[in-house]
C-alpha cells in the first residue's frame, strides 16, 4: 500500500488499487495492523515493507471505510 510516494521502484507492478476518502488514515491503518501481526520485513532497505495478501489489505480498507 502506497499513498505519499516514499518509495521508488525500478519495476513496479501495481497489484491493487483501493479509493478511500482519508488516503492517510487508511495507510496509517494498515501500517498498524502489519506491525501488530509481527508482518513487517526485518533487514532490507526502507521501513515501509510487510509480507501480506491482497485479501488482507482488502479487509483493512474494508473495515477502515465502513459506516
């Protein structure tokens, strides 16, 4: 999930594109969720890398933009 550009990518292949009203919430949401289920990526560059599914980043933009 990437919303504020802060990382690059020789060749990017987009796997998913979620519209939400709070691009920031959302991204905040799913950043919490990773790191509570111990998902984020150890020992490589940059700190916005988890192991995850599209499912699972559906569940959250679901849950997140519900009500």
């Amino acid at each position: 999930m990437q919303c504020k550009g802060s990382a690059t990518f020789d060749n990017l292949v987009i796997l998913g594109r979620w519209q939400v009203n709070r691009v920031g919430a959302a991204e905040k949401a799913a950043h919490n969720v990773f790191k509570a289920s111990g998902k984020r990526r150890e020992n490589i560059p940059g700190t916005e890398w988890f192991n995850t599914t599209i499912a699972e980043i559906q569940s959250i933009i679901d849950f997140v933009t519900a009500g």
